[in-house]
C-alpha cells in the first residue's frame, strides 16, 4: 500500500472499516456491494482493494490474528507447556467467539483446498500455535495424535456452535473446558 496515491489508501482504510462493522452485523457474508454503498465508493473499487471475499475476511482478522500469534509467541517459552497451550486455545476462542464471522471464516478456509487460502487466518493462527502443539506433545501433556489443526477445528466448532448463545463467551470457555479434559487430562 506504500506505493498508493493518497485517495487510494483513504479508500482503503474506509472500506476497511466499513468491512469491519459489516462483518461484526452481518457475518462473513456481508454484502461487498452494500460494503461499497456504504464506504460511498463503486463495487470495482472494492474489487481493486480487496478482489475476492476471502481477501476482504483476511484484511478485517488481519490486526486480531497477529495480537493471537504474538500471544503464542510470548507463551512458548513458559516452563508449564500445557498451561501455556490452554492459555493460547482459551484467547482464541474468546477472539473467535466474540468475533461475528471469524468461525465461519476459519471454517471456510480450513475447508479450502487451493492456494488462495495460503495467507489466511487459519494458516496464521496454525504457524503460530503449531509450536504449542508441539511442545505439549513432547512433553507428554496432550493426548498423542492431536495436531494444531484437530484444535483450530475444535475452537471454531465450539464458537460456531456458541455464536447466538446469549452469552457466546462464557458457554464457550465451558464448552472449551469439557472438551480439554478429552484432549488433555490433567
């Protein structure tokens, strides 16, 4: 975006934050159209910025997705590895259960078979907790056979299942809390 002309990257960041409150409404489904109506720009200039809807959920998870993998990064080296893994499954499904659409999105792209999911939250947040996974595996503290990926699909069913809980955050960390006495007994 350096390189853009200043009217440019305003639309950006305007789309962006019209996204963002889209998404948080509607879901990952929002309208781009509507998107566009509403930042007062042309459809092809969302095409432009964000050419398909993956691009877009990938831009408005962007910010989320790195405080999650810098979380990661502070916990691997805690001396209590299965501590530090529960720590890190229990923001992102407090990220993921509060965040309208990020489920749906993990969903999708840990369903997508091709290239274009290469960035996507799902590849970030699996290069972030794999380490966890790892260590906890070899120490001994997870079930063996559980890989970040089996754990990444349990959080966003857990969320998915949540999203129109009354109270989405707290049914989660309790079904987050029955689940890991399956994947990792004290």
């Amino acid at each position: 975006m350096t390189g853009q002309r200043a009217d440019a990257r305003r639309n950006y960041a305007l789309l962006l934050a019209v996204a963002e409150q889209a998404i948080a409404d509607q879901g990952a489904d929002a309208s781009l159209e509507q998107i566009a109506r509403t930042a007062g720009v042309g459809s092809g200039t969302v095409r432009r910025h964000f050419p398909t809807r993956h691009a877009l959920l990938t831009a408005v998870f962007q910010k989320q997705t790195d405080v999650l993998a810098d979380r990661a990064r502070d916990l691997a080296d805690r001396p209590d590895s299965r501590a530090a893994l529960l720590d890190w499954l229990g923001d992102l499904l407090r990220f993921a259960a509060t965040t309208r659409g990020l489920a749906e999105a993990l969903n999708r792209d840990h369903s997508a078979a091709d290239e274009t999911h290469d960035h996507c939250a799902t590849a970030r947040l699996i290069e972030a907790g794999r380490p966890l996974v790892d260590r906890a595996a070899a120490d001994g503290v997870l079930t063996p056979g559980v890989t970040i990926g089996d754990l990444l699909s349990l959080i966003t069913g857990i969320a998915l299942a949540t999203e129109h809980h009354p109270d989405a955050s707290v049914e989660a960390g309790r079904l987050l809390t029955l689940t890991i006495a399956g994947i990792s007994p004290p």
